[in-house]
C-alpha cells in the first residue's frame, strides 16, 4: 500500500503523456485516478497511525554506496510524513478532476495532466524520505515541475517570463539548502535523519569560522537549510516568483500555493526540528522573517485587483503564520495551519477558477460584481472559504491561525509578544482583505463591459464536486483534527517526528487573547462591505490622499524594482559587456570568423594564380626545380 501511494501518480504521469498519442480522455480519466486511489490509501495510512500508531521505514533500494556513505531510497512513514501525504495527494486528486473541466478546451491536456502527476510524485518522494540527499532529489523534481506547469501555456511571453523568474529564485533558496546538507555531511559523516538528529547534541559546542564570523555549527546549518525553506516557501525577499507563478493555469496555482511546493519549507524546518531546537538564533531568525512575510504579504493583498495574485499574497501572507509558529518552537501548531490552510486554499484558489470560467478568462475583481445570483454554488463555496481563511469562529482557519498566536503568547520566545502583536494585525487585514475581495466578486452591480451578465454561468460538476469535497474540509478538519494535533495529548500522536527541548504547554490564556481575534474578524465583514460596495467614494478619498502608501503597496514594497536596479540589470550589462567584447570581439573575431576570414583571403590570394597560361605553370615548375637541384647540390 505504500509503495503504491508513492509510485501510483508516477504512473499516471507516464501514462498521461502517452495518452497524448492514445486517446486524450482515457489520459485525463487515468491520472486522476490513480492519483484518487493514492489519495484514498494516504488516509487509510494516515487513519491507522491515528488509531494505532504504527509506523514503519520501508528500504526501497540501496540508492548510493561508497566507503561508508550509503543512501537509500526509502518510504519514511511517520505522523508527520502520513499528515504531509493527505494533503498532497487529497488536493492534487482533487486538482487533477477539477482539471478534466477547466482544461477541457486546451489542446495539451494530456501534458498537462501529466505535468501534474509528476508534479505530485516528486512532492511524495520528497515528503517520505529518510535522508537529505533524497529530499533533495524530491526538492529538485518539484522545482522543475513548477518550471513545467507554471509555463504551461508557453506560447505566452508573461507565462514563460514567470517560469523563468520561479526558476531562478529557487535556486538562490536551492543552493542554500545544499550548503547546509553538505555541512551536514562533512561534519556529522552522515545524511540520513535519523543519524544526524541523534549526533546533533555532541555538535552544539562546535564553532566554525565563515567568512572571518564564527558561528555555532548548528545555528549555520539551520540557517542555510531555512534559506532552501525561504525560496521554496516564497518568504520575504525570496518571494517575489509567487505572484507571477499565477500565469499558470488555475489548477496550477491551487496545488502549488495549497498543498505542494510551498508547504515543502514548512515541512523541512519541521522535520529539521531537532537541529532547530538546539540554535535560538536560527529560531529567532525564522520567526522574524515569518513575521515580515505575513504583515508584508497582507498589506499588498489590499489593493491589488487581480483575483489570483489576492490569494497567491494571502498565501504568502499564512506561510509568514506557520514559519513564525515554528520560530517560536510551536511546530506541531505549523504544521497544524498548513493542514487546515491547505483545504480552504485550494478551495480559494479552484473558486476562484470557476468564477474566471464564468467570466472567459477575465481576472480583474474591478470587472466583477453581482454574480451571486448567476454562481450560486461557486457563491457559497467561496463563501465558506473565506469564512475559514479569516479564521470566523468555529472554522478550520479559526482553531489553527488562533492557535498560532494562542502558543505565541505562551512560548516565552524572546519574540513572542511581537509575534503576537504581528499575528493580530495580519489576521484583521486578511478580514478586510478577503471580503474585499468577496464582496467586489459577487455582489455591487455587475461592472463587465465586454460580456452580458446572461453570459455568465456556473461550472460544470467536475468543477464543483471538487469545491464541494474542499469546503468540507474547510468546515470541519480544523474542529475534528485540534486535539489529535495541538491537544494536552498531541505527543501521542506525532511522537518522534517532532522534537521539543521546552514544549509550549496550552494553558491559562487569558480571555482578551481568545477573544480579540475573533472580535476583530467579524468587525471586518460589514466595514468591508460599507468601504467596498456601499461608500467606495470615501475609499477614493483615502486612497487619494495616501496615495505614495498606495502606490507602495500596490508596487509590492518595489521589492522588484530594488532588485531589477541591484542585480538585473549590471548582471545584463556585464553579460551584454563579456557577449559583445568577449565573444563577439574577442573569440569569434580571432577565432571561427578570424580563420574564416583568413582562409578567404588566402584563397583569393592563390586564387589569382591560377592564371590558365601554360608558360605561366612552367615557368613555376621552372623555379620549383631550381629551388629543388640548390637543395641537392648544397645537401
């Protein structure tokens, strides 16, 4: 059964691009299932470790041997890889369906379905390894995978521009994450967890010199395992590929922004825990780029308009909530958040694909509005999914995003009451956010000038069955899951896979903390709903009156416009310098177009010859000959 969760969606991926040749249906219809069943056997798995707790590694192969080195291709089934392999393949299954209806008129489904399986696999090997240098190799097969889907329609120059960019900041977070394994490597003689986790006390003491600094072994390990994090996981200044990532097909961006690529950073900060643990700078380092990601993330999904990049910001912003959860040693609780933000992210995200179906391609919620009517199942399902995200009371976001500020409070970090303090604030500018967002979508009037509302309509049952299944999950996985994961018993359940030095202890908190969140999340709906749909006139007036902080925020901070002047365009001009003196002037010049243009010149040169007079060919054998009998006589 596990091999089969693992590999299943492999086959589906090999089968699914064959199909492009076979038969397009059979392709869609075959990776969506095989992926269903994987997903199926994931919450069997996941069930039984819930109920007995058992749990086993199972060696695939031995992957790589030499001298004592060995790595293995190996199935890690733990409580934190089973929690990982339900997310990933209950959304990627529901991914897949939805794709058979929204992709239903592109011509490349079966690559597409292909891409997306693939995409899934890698995810899989990544999530079940008991090594780094398998998880890299997962690591490394996602990051392709999104280059392939997030360019999917290549033909567009935006769409292959945003492949490009996700590409390449993957690999600044890439490279990161191989230094830190090679560290691993080098001073503990081992890659696989197990071995690494329990060496990593004899190495606290351990110093190391970098670049003239000495640093804690650990605490540089950690913290060049938490860039590889950053990049995947799209933190503040490493985060500037996921809002372009939304070129992709909407499928697209609900697998990548819910249940794969960008949760693989919470994951390895989790599952790195045992190293964490034992360096607070690395700890607190997480915890202030987490904090900068979520108010960062919020503030920017205030006032963009396109409907996707609202939620690609919000998802940014709710990574920047599980990252600082982890800064301050409350993993279980991360990991928590990104079991319930996958349900009502993917929910979000394939929402907001039915209401872009509904709408031929059109992504600007300025051109929306008073379709409620027109999309009653994408209404209410966008409903409840923004319900949950807000963390409304008694939804899935509601017990983990509190939770999160709940073990802030009580974490004794250095930065708890800031992390607190940040918590608060971003939660109540997702509120006003998301019902921005909401409202502008579905009620006001109807703002599309160049289609008919009549010409609206819902999306077809491989759209909403999907929907349905999510929205469950965003009502009910945060009540029926909070004692199994953050309960007074939580140990019980994640045992070894998580490792506490002080584990945060969830009691006595005092009422104006479990309250104010809440407070401030339902105060949200109606101001949103007065300043959006009822008086925009004195939005205007704001925003006219702030408007540099508008155009900052509408601008991302410019964090693209500081880094296009510090490293795009002198690394363009220092390219265009080496191209245009280098290759051009220097090694073609004397190089292929030098002898080129020498060997024309010569053959002109003998060319003129060959003059086709006979006494002209004797009277040069004449001087041959001469030179020939001087050579004799003096020899």
């Amino acid at each position: 059964m596990e091999y089969a969760i693992i590999f299943l969606p492999l086959i589906g991926s090999i089968f699914g691009y064959l199909g492009r040749s076979i038969n397009k249906l059979f392709s869609e219809i075959f990776t969506s299932l095989l992926v269903s069943v994987s997903a199926i056997l994931s919450i069997i798995v996941f069930w039984n470790g819930i109920q007995i707790n058992n749990y086993e590694n199972y060696k695939i192969f031995e992957w790589i041997s030499s001298g004592d080195f060995v790595a293995n291709w190996s199935i890690n089934l733990d409580p934190l890889s089973s929690v990982m392999l339900v997310v990933v393949t209950f959304v990627s299954a529901l991914v897949h369906i939805y794709s058979i209806g929204y992709m239903s008129h592109d011509p490349h489904k079966p690559r597409f379905m292909s891409y997306l399986s693939l995409f899934t696999f890698s995810m899989l090997v990544l999530v079940v390894s008991d090594n780094f240098l398998q998880l890299f190799f997962g690591w490394e097969g996602v990051g392709l995978c999104s280059y392939l889907l997030i360019g999917f329609w290549y033909k567009k120059e935006t769409a292959n521009d945003a492949a490009i960019k996700a590409f390449i900041v993957n690999r600044i977070g890439d490279f990161g994450l191989a230094i830190g394994i090679f560290l691993i490597f080098f001073f503990f003689g081992s890659i696989n967890f197990e071995e690494v986790f329990q060496a990593a006390p004899e190495f606290v003491e351990t110093k190391l010199l970098f670049f003239g600094f000495e640093f804690s072994l650990i605490t540089l390990i950690c913290l060049f395992l938490f860039i590889g994090a950053m990049g995947k996981s799209a933190q503040f200044l490493l985060h500037t590929w996921l809002p372009d990532a939304m070129e992709g097909p909407t499928p697209v961006s609900a697998l990548i922004h819910a249940a794969t690529m960008v949760t693989a950073g919470v994951f390895l900060v989790v599952r790195c825990s045992p190293l964490f643990e034992f360096s607070q700078v690395a700890l607190n380092i997480v915890a202030i780029v987490g904090m900068v990601t979520a108010i960062f993330a919020a503030s920017v999904a205030l006032v963009q308009n396109d409907i996707k990049k609202i939620v690609a910001y919000s998802t940014c912003s709710q990574l920047g909530y599980m990252f600082f959860a982890a800064g301050v040693g409350a993993y279980h609780v991360a990991i928590f958040h990104l079991f319930t933000h996958a349900f009502f992210k993917a929910l979000l995200f394939l929402g907001s694909g039915s209401v872009i179906h509904a709408f031929n391609d059109e992504q600007d919620i300025r051109n929306m509005g008073g379709v409620r009517k027109k999309l009653p199942f994408t209404y209410v399902f966008m409903l409840i999914g923004t319900l949950a995200l807000t963390g409304f009371p008694f939804l899935s976001g509601f017990y983990s995003k509190d939770a999160i500020i709940e073990f802030a409070y009580l974490s004794n970090s250095p930065l708890g009451n800031y992390t607190v303090i940040v918590g608060i604030l971003t939660a109540f500018l997702t509120s006003i956010y998301s019902w921005r967002l909401f409202f502008k979508t579905f009620h006001g009037s109807y703002n599309n000038k160049s289609m008919p509302i009549h010409e609206t309509h819902e999306s077809p049952l491989t759209m909403l069955v999907p929907l349905f299944l999510l929205g469950i999950g965003a009502l009910f996985a945060g009540f029926l899951f909070k004692e199994t994961f953050i309960g007074n018993h939580s140990n019980d359940f994640w045992q070894t896979s998580i490792f506490f030095i002080n584990e945060i202890k969830h009691d006595h908190i005092p009422l104006w903390l479990l309250l104010i969140t809440p407070i401030l999340v339902v105060i949200a709906i109606p101001l949103s709903f007065y300043y959006y749909i009822s008086n925009t006139k004195i939005l205007e007036e704001i925003k006219n009156n702030t408007l540099p902080l508008y155009n900052f925020l509408l601008n991302k901070w410019y964090i693209d416009e500081l880094y296009d002047s510090l490293f795009i365009k002198p690394t363009k001009k220092i390219g265009s310098f080496f191209w245009k003196k280098g290759d051009i002037g220097t090694i073609d010049r004397f190089g292929p177009d030098g002898i080129s243009k020498l060997i024309k010149i010569i053959s002109n040169k003998t060319g003129r010859l060959q003059t086709g007079f006979i006494y002209d060919y004797a009277f040069v054998m004449l001087i041959g000959l001469s030179i020939l009998l001087t050579y004799l006589i003096l020899t």
